[in-house]
C-alpha cells in the first residue's frame, strides 16, 4: 500500500479534458532514495466528474543521473517529463506549489510544449503508404507516440472514433475491421460509393 505520508508534497495541477473542461486535481508529492526518484501523484475527480474518473494514485520513478542536481532542478525535469507524456490526453495547468512559483511552472510548461510540439513534427515526417492513403481522403491522419510508428485517422466510416494505424496495418475496434493496404482502399471507396 502507497502512503503518501513517505512523501513530501510539492504540487497541484489541474487536468483538464478534450474540452477543456476542469476534469480534477492532481496533487504530487516526491520522495528520493538510493538514486531514485520517486512521485506520486493523486488525483481527485471535480464534483461533476466523479462518475466519470474515478480518484486514482499511481506512482511515477525516474533514475536521478545527476547526484549534483538540487530538488528543484529534479523536480522540473520530472514536471517536464510528466506534461510531455500527458499532454495528448490533457494539459495539466498550474493551481499550488510548494516549491515553484506560477512563473516557474509556466516556463517548465512552455519548454514541455516546445518538445511535444518538435517531437510531433519529426513524427509528422515518418508517414507510410496508409498514412498517405488517409491524407489522400481526407481523414486527417496525426502520429499518436514520438517517433511515428503509430499513427491514428478518422474512422472511414464515418462515426466519430479513430482507426490505428501501425507500419503496414490498421483497424477499427469499434467497426471490427483491419487490415492492409488493399483493405483500406476497399472500404474507402465502399463509403465513396455509398455517398454518390
Ligand atoms: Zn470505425
């Protein structure tokens, strides 16, 4: 069982959702032991949301590579790590700290952005026959990890999800079909046929 009484709190960020919507707070305590860095962060769902995200506490560790390092800079280096991983789903916005001002986490945000947004462009350059293919029909395909190995589209058919594409195969779990190249053409110009 985690205790967060073994951490030592330094800061509250709001997440908020697709919409932008204030979904809850997470609150983040750090403890560092034997080289490791260790944090925790708890979140708690807004009265709106409760049905909808329930409170969760998950553990984040990190290997200090810099015993030199103060708090503050460890701590930043976690921050900038943490919002680049989280930043698809949501942007977690200042609310306290213990430890950094609201300028400071700023800075530490507009860095982490910087590197989401060159990082999404390089992903960008790595686009495959299926990739090209969903450009072609207009489903706005945008590479979802760092290096664009994996790509997702507007489902064809239509609805509003996403199909996942990998190298040289896709599929959507909600219409239950996959597959290649071929497959893709095929259903494409099904839904073409079915709109003239
Ligand atoms: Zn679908």
């Amino acid at each position: 069982m985690i205790e967060s009484k073994d951490f030592t709190y330094f800061l509250t960020v709001f997440e908020s959702g697709e919409m932008g919507l204030e979904i809850g707070e997470t609150r983040l305590y750090y403890n560092i032991d034997g080289g490791q860095l260790k944090v925790l962060s708890e979140f708690r769902a807004g009265e709106y949301y409760k049905r909808h995200y329930p409170d969760a506490m998950s553990v984040h560790t990190m290997n200090l590579r810099d015993s030199t390092a103060t708090i503050k800079n460890i701590l930043g280096d976690f921050i900038i790590e943490y919002i680049t991983s989280s930043l698809v789903r949501n942007y977690p916005h200042f609310v306290g700290s213990a430890l950094f001002t609201h300028d400071e986490y700023n800075n530490l945000y507009n860095i982490s952005l910087e590197l989401v947004r060159k990082q999404q462009e390089k992903a960008k350059l790595n686009t495959t026959e299926l990739t090209e293919l969903c450009s072609r029909y207009r489903l706005n395909p945008v590479p979802v990890d760092d290096d664009g190995n994996s790509w997702k589209a507007n489902c064809p058919s239509g609805g509003h999800h996403w199909i996942m594409i990998a190298a040289d195969s896709w599929g959507c779990g909600y219409c239950k079909k996959k597959g290649g190249v071929e497959e893709l053409v095929n259903w494409l110009e099904q839904v073409k046929q079915k709109h003239i």
